[in-house]
C-alpha cells in the first residue's frame, strides 16, 4: 500500500547557499509513503509509473520490472524498500508490511499510524536548548489564541439555563485535574494500586454473543463492546513490586511480569517514553495504554470511523482515571507526546497490530511543586453562581 503526497513546501539545500542563492530548494516533489517505512521517500514520475505497474497482492518478476523500465529507476525503489522483494527488508520493516496486509485497516487511518510515530524526542533538551516557546512567544509568533467560547449567533440572546446544583460528584469533579508534581519518595499503596487499575481496565464482566464472540464491560465505554485497549505499567515505586515493566490482565485482576529494572534504568525509561516530559519524571506508576487493532479491524474492518474509536476508547479510560485518582487524593496525568516507535519494541508489541497510544500516570502529589499547575483560577460566571446557590 502506497500514499504519494506533492510536496511543495521550500526547504533548506545547502548548494543553493554556496551557489549564491537563499538556500531554499522549491522545487516540487513527489513523496511515497508505505506503512512499513519509518520516512516518506522522494520518488520521480518515472518511478511511480513503476509502482503502478505492480499489482498490491500479486507479485511480479524484478526482471520483468528491469526490462520494461529503466534498472536506473527500478533499483532505487528496492534498495529503498519501497519495492519489496521478500529479502530486501529488515525484521521491523517486514512485520509492518506484513500487518499492513493482514490487518483489515481503512488505508487514510493507516499511513496515519503509520507515519506519526515519535522516536528519540527529548522535550526537556529542547526546553534547556531554549527551543520551547513560552505563552507569550506563541502570542508573539501566531497572534492570540482563537477565543475561548465560540460564538455561532453574536446577534441572539442566550438562553438561560438553570444554575446547576452541587453534589459529592461536582466537589470530585472539582479535585480533577493534571499533576506536574509528584512526591518523588512516595510509593504507590497496593491497596491504591489495586483500586485504580481494577476501577479504570478491569473487566466488570463478559457475554458471549457467538462462539468466538465475547463483549466485556468496564466502567468505561468501548466501541462495540470490543475494549481493544491494553494497559502495560511502567513501574518506578509500588509496593509489593520491583521497579519494572507490567502488562495487566483484567480478567484476572493480576500482573503479568515483563521486565524487571533497577531504579535507575526504569527512570531513564520514563523518560523516553515521555519524551523528556520532565515534570513527570517522579511519577510511581505509569500507564502505557496500547490499541490492538486486530482485534478493533476484526469487527471493524477497513471502516473509516473504527481507528478514532482507538482515540475515543483511550479517552473514556483516561477521564476514568482522573476521576478514580481524585478520589483517592492522588494526582494523575495523560499525555499523548510520547516516543511511540521506542515504547512499542520495549514492549514487545507486534507493529501495526499493536500500538502505543497515550500514558496516564498517578501518584501522591508533592507538597512543594516547582511546576506550574492550573490552581488559582479566575472562576466563571456560572461556576460562581453555582456556588453561590
């Protein structure tokens, strides 16, 4: 399967420097993207016509290829694996583009999975390298953000609604928010650590709709009853476990022991996974949440709306956990600027069958924070006016 984009965005060409030019190259160019390349490939028009000559599923003979078109430009698309010969790839390359043909995917949602993948991104060397903008500079550089409420009729009166009333749930709802602040010497409780994995990824029940059909419930939803997401932790402080990576069974309610880490090594992980997020760095327990595609495509197959229910489902569990976290009275997190392509072989995830989505992290919060939170907020007319009543 192959995507080709026209790409006419100027780009820096050092000859064009030395030549006495402005060092932008704008010519336009054709890139080829393939679920099992980690990079678009520039290509010419002469060799998409060599693409085009060859059937998706049925394989052609390389020199058949060779005598109908130029050597000069077929082998370029092999060495390049964009043409694949069945030796020309290697092992990660291969598996992609195996599952790329097994797994029913709708094409568009392919090559964005594919192609959106972080590896090696360090946020907190940009940050020291001074390469991230504060408020004020993205103010500066893009003009104010657009408006916090939208407007669809300026013209027309609002319609008042009824002020809300407060409950149990509102104050909970009230404690949720993002931790940037971790006790960096406490441990997660079993007892905490049991609670919010069973509440937020352990199965509630199951029912066999056919032989070889099960729908699970949780407490969050999931489309088509499937709960194609799996929960792997990321453990640095819990008691009762070494530092280390988890997967977490939630029929069984248990761990399945993935790799054991001495503490050390398992911070430096957090780290990558985050991506340099240092502000999270003293988190006890994270959680990788990965969609298993096989089994989503399995009911959903080439469906154009199935891999935002992967997004969707990743979110239910996420408010989930926020929610579970509040009551506990610890801070959580959830983020989706993670080093994808470095958590999956970590984990041991089969490529485009399995992926890495986002992580959610919980932990007792530090009682000297050092990064900036959203407390001390200016509260809105209707917040007011709740309280007032």
């Amino acid at each position: 399967m192959v995507f080709v984009e026209l790409d006419q965005e100027p780009r820096f060409d050092f000859g064009t420097l030395l030549a006495g030019g402005d060092g932008l190259d704008r010519r336009a160019r054709w890139l080829a993207y393939a679920p099992h390349l980690h990079e678009p490939l520039e290509v010419t028009l002469a060799q998409l016509a060599v693409l085009e000559a060859v059937p998706r599923d049925d394989g052609v003979a390389l020199d058949a290829l060779r005598q109908r078109f130029e050597p000069s430009v077929v082998d370029p698309l092999v060495e390049a694996g964009l043409l694949v010969t069945g030796h020309n790839l290697d092992a990660r390359a291969s598996a992609c583009d195996a599952a790329a043909r097994r797994v029913p995917w709708w094409p568009p949602a392919l090559l964005a999975q594919a192609s959106g993948g972080w590896d090696g991104i360090d946020i907190e060397a940009r940050h020291e390298a001074g390469l991230m903008p504060t408020a004020a500079q993205l103010v500066d550089t893009n003009g104010p953000a657009p408006a916090q409420e939208c407007l669809r009729r300026p013209d027309a009166a609002p319609c008042a609604l009824a002020t809300p009333r407060r409950h149990d749930f509102d104050r909970l709802l009230a404690q949720r928010r993002t931790c940037r602040n971790f006790d960096p010497a406490a441990a997660l409780s079993a007892a905490e650590l049991g609670t919010m994995l069973h509440r937020v990824w352990g199965a509630v029940g199951t029912r066999e709709l056919a032989p070889g059909a099960v729908a699970v419930k949780k407490t969050s939803p999931a489309g088509g009853g499937l709960h194609a997401t799996e929960a792997y932790l990321l453990v640095q402080r819990a008691e009762g476990l070494a530092p280390g990576l988890y997967h977490y069974l939630p029929m069984q309610h248990a761990l399945e022991p993935l790799q054991v880490l001495d503490a050390a090594d398992a911070a430096a992980m957090v780290h990558r996974f985050l991506a340099g997020q240092y502000w999270f760095a003293d988190v006890p327990v994270l959680v990788v949440m990965t969609a298993r595609f096989d089994r989503l495509f399995w009911k959903y197959r080439r469906h154009a709306k199935a891999w935002r229910v992967v997004h969707l489902d990743v979110g239910h569990l996420s408010q989930t956990m926020y929610l579970s976290a509040a009551d506990l009275g610890l801070g959580a997190f959830v983020t989706a600027a993670i080093n994808d392509r470095e958590i999956e072989p970590a984990l041991g995830l089969a490529p485009l069958q399995e992926a890495a989505i986002a992580i959610v992290g919980f932990g007792a919060r530090s009682h000297a924070p050092t990064h900036i939170e959203l407390d001390g907020l200016t509260p809105t007319p209707a917040a007011l006016a709740a309280d007032g009543a």
